[in-house]
C-alpha cells in the first residue's frame, strides 16, 4: 500500500475539521430554533455552542502560526514568517548539539562493527566481483587525468630533491668497500690476466710484427728483430704470468692502496663530493633522462591499459585477490576489526568535529534563503495534518467541556 503524501493528507485532514466545524454551527443553529421544544435541546446547544468556540479558537491558533487570520494584522500572528531566520538558526544549533556534535557521534558508532559489515557486505556473492571490476575501470580514467608534464615535472623535481639531500660520497665509497670485500677485485684482477695471456697467445704474430715495424734498420740487416720480437711477446708473458702467482705482487698491493684511497676520498674528500653532485645534477637534468621518465609512464600507461581492456586482466585478478583476502582476515580477525572500527571511528569524529559548526550554519543559512512562503509550505505540509486534528479535537473536546458545565450549572441550580 502506497503511504499518502503529507499534502493530500494535511488537505484530507482539513476539510474533515472544517467540515465538523460547520456541523457543529448547523447543530447550534437548529438547537436554538427549537430550544423551547424540549429541555434535553439545551444540552445539545451546550455541546455544539462550546464545540464551536473551541473549533473557531484552535483554527485561529493553527492559522496564527502560518499566516494572518483572514488577512488581518493582528498583533503575534504568522509567527513562523515572521521568525523563519530565528527558526532556521535554532534548528541548526538543535542539529548540531543532538546530532553532529563528537559525542553522540563517538557513542552511535561505538555499538556499530563498521569493518566488519563492510566486509560482510563486500564478501557476499557477486559484491567482490562488482567492486573489483568497478576499480578496475577507474583505472584509466584516472591514468588520463594526469598530465605526462606534470608527471615529468615530479620526476625531475623529485629525483633532484633527493639527489640534492643525499651525500653520495659516502654512499660511493661503501660501494666500492663492498664491491671489494673478500678481495673481489683481486679475482677481477686474475680473470683479467687470464684475458691478458689469451691475447697475447692470440696476437703473437701481430705483436712481431709491430716490433718489427718499429726495430731500426740496423737491427733488422742483423735479423734481430725476430730475436727482440719473442723477448717482447716472453717478457709480457712472464709479467702476467708473475702477477697471476704471486698474491703479494706489488702491482696487487699498489691495487689495493688504490682501491682503499678512493673508497676513503669518496667518503671523506669535498673535492669529490662537489664533483659528484654537479655531475649527478647535471645527469638528472638530461633531456635524455626525461624522454626516458616521459617512455616509462607512457609504457605503464599504455600496458595497464592494455591489461584491463583484456578478458584475463591480471590487475583485475589481483584487484578481486586482494579484496576477497583483506574481507576474508578482516571477518575472522577480532583484533584487526576492532582497530580498524578505532581508525574508522576516529576519521569520523574527527570529521564530524571539524565541520559540527558547519552542520548547523548549512542548515541556518538554507533556512534563511527560503522565502517565508517556502517556509511557511514546507513546515505546514510536514506537520499540517497533526495540527488539523487538533481542530478536530478542539471541536469534540471543547463541545464536551460545555455539556459537562452546562450539566453541572443545572445539576445544583
């Protein structure tokens, strides 16, 4: 059954007053007419006598309250046009003490699961799915809002500030420590060696033949040449092969010296600290490396795109992992479900808190920008029907009280 709208009912409600009023002043005029007819008509214009007073004096008082009686201006009616500011700011200091204030609040959602309804809500068939498609296409909506200008200006405005706030120095230089621990450069050292000793096997000829090229001519009458050409090709030999077996070799040791000199300048030598952050700056500043920033979010961009488009999206999948997991530990988990209803009821009164003051000038202001007319409607059709049935009640109530006295005053005449 459709409920009645509170017009048609406040309208329904009025004529059936009005109607008993003019009842009730048909009774009074036909007891007048024939009260010499028989004394019990006395009682009946009794009744309907004070029924109409009480009739005429409750409609005057509903009337007042909206608007003039008849269009007079007597004094204290209309009330309501005349107090619609008074009125709307009363209403919102009632809504902002009784409702939006942090206490009431704070103790509504103290006896609410919040977390654990919602994930109730969201585990139930179909709602994991809905919601994780729905993200999902949020997805590229939210991709194009942003503008790859600004997302370059990020980049390089963030990359610099960190590089900016960083002592790369420092850092450097505990790479290079940890780059050599356990004498890993000496192993890089051998493997070079070994390449050494390849490629001296692999140019032999080659190498003849540059000394050759540079022997004078005096050597080369005396066949001499081929002589200092092998004494090249074993000396170099015998120098790798030297190094290769000695691990005390002072070519390894002047090495490590090295090595331990530029961990130490690194960490420690301004010189090497200004020049590594100009040279970071400058690298960070490159067009090359924004074209690079530009690539990469265009590659992201377009591939999650790409992915969600699909049937077999993997972001979609992990999106509904996810949520089927958090909703899942979030039902069986007491411990987290009373921490998140703390976080949850704290965001809110919070929020509630900062803006209670709002809550009540919204609801002042709105008030105040009605026109009395609106006011006058708006309350009227809300409450209208209650306040015809005091008509009504008014009537019956107030013909009762007359018959009542009217009996008494003849009971002890």
């Amino acid at each position: 059954m459709r409920p009645v709208e509170p017009a048609v009912a406040s309208n329904r409600t009025r004529r059936l007053a009005t109607a008993l009023l003019i009842v009730m002043l048909a009774v009074l005029v036909l007891a007048n007419l024939f009260l010499s007819v028989h004394p019990s008509v006395g009682y009946v214009r009794a009744f309907a006598e004070a029924a109409v007073v009480g009739a005429l004096a409750d409609w005057f008082a509903i009337t007042a309250l909206f608007r003039q009686p008849l269009g007079l201006p007597i004094p204290h009616t209309a009330i309501i046009p005349r107090n619609k500011n008074r009125i709307g700011e009363s209403l919102g200091r009632f809504v902002e003490s009784n409702f939006a204030s942090p206490e009431v609040v704070a103790a509504k959602l103290a006896r609410v699961d919040l977390s654990g309804k919602l994930a109730t809500w969201l585990s139930q068939q179909g709602r994991t799915d809905l919601f994780s498609d729905y993200v999902t296409r949020l997805i590229p909506e939210l991709l194009d809002s942003v503008d790859e200008r600004h997302v370059q200006r990020f980049v390089s405005a963030g990359m610099l500030e960190k590089a900016a706030s960083v002592d790369l120095g420092p850092l450097l230089g505990e790479a290079v420590v940890m780059l050599t621990a356990e004498k890993r450069h000496q192993r890089l050292l051998d493997k070079l060696l070994r390449e050494a000793d390849e490629y001296v096997t692999a140019n032999e000829l080659r190498i003849r033949q540059r000394v050759r090229e540079n022997t004078a001519w005096f050597w080369q009458r005396l066949s001499m040449d081929e002589k200092v050409g092998e004494s090249v090709v074993a000396a170099l030999r015998e120098v790798v092969a030297e190094i290769a077996r000695d691990p005390e070799h002072p070519l390894r040791l002047r090495l490590d010296a090295a090595i331990g000199k530029l961990a130490s300048d690194l960490a420690t030598s301004p010189q090497y600290r200004e020049q590594i952050a100009a040279h970071a700056h400058k690298l960070l500043e490159h067009p090359a490396l924004r074209d690079y920033a530009d690539g990469v979010w265009r590659d992201i961009r377009n591939g999650m795109r790409e992915d969600i488009d699909s049937e077999e999206s993997a972001i979609r999948a992990w999106v509904r992992s996810v949520m089927e997991s958090g909703t899942n530990t979030v039902i069986q988990d007491p411990g987290l479900r009373e921490r998140l209803n703390n976080w949850m009821r704290d965001v809110l009164v919070e929020a509630v808190q900062s803006h209670q003051r709002d809550v009540g000038r919204l609801i002042a202001d709105t008030v105040g920008e009605w026109d009395t007319e609106t006011v006058t409607r708006r309350i009227e059709r809300q409450v209208g029907e209650d306040l015809q049935y005091i008509r009504i009640n008014g009537t019956l109530i107030g013909g009762l009280i007359g018959l009542t006295i009217y009996t008494l005053a003849h009971a002890f005449a």
